[in-house]
C-alpha cells in the first residue's frame, strides 16, 4: 500500500478529500476536548461546568446522526454512500 493511500483511502471514502476529512474531524474534535476538560474540572469542583460536557456530547451526537448521505463514486463498479460534512 502506497504511503498516500494511508492518509486518503478513509476520508475518500466517504467523499471527502484529505482536508475535508481533517476539518470535519477537527470540528468534533476539539468540541469533545472541550467537553472532556469541563468533565474533569466538574469532577473536583461540581459546582462549575454543571452541564457543558452533556450539552456538548447531545450536540455533537445531533449534528453526527443528522448527516446526510450523497452517493461517492469514483468507479461504477464502487458505489457506497458517504456522509455530508455540511452540517
């Protein structure tokens, strides 16, 4: 397997190309590092963060579930849904 294949077989896919793919994950990503570090600050002190790492996830999990699928084909012979990164 070619090196560039590691990187481009995922995100294409699902139609996306190496960049899409990154951004969309990036804008989970950093989202759930949020939420994690509000969960970890919450576990000491209870009284802060009181909802921010469940609104995140209900949020995330929303826009996740909410994706539309579009038809990738990059051969007629392989044709598979891929999931629209616009939200």
């Amino acid at each position: 397997m070619a090196l560039k294949q590691f990187f481009t077989e995922h995100p294409e896919s699902v139609g996306e190309s190496y960049l899409e793919h990154m951004n969309v994950a990036l804008s989970f990503a950093v989202p759930l590092l949020a939420a994690g570090l509000a969960a970890l600050i919450h576990a000491f002190l209870p009284f802060l963060f009181l909802t921010t790492a469940s609104r995140t996830v209900k949020q995330l999990h929303a826009r996740m579930v909410n994706r539309h699928p579009h038809a990738v084909s990059h051969d007629a012979r392989d044709r598979m849904l891929a999931w629209d990164p616009v939200i």
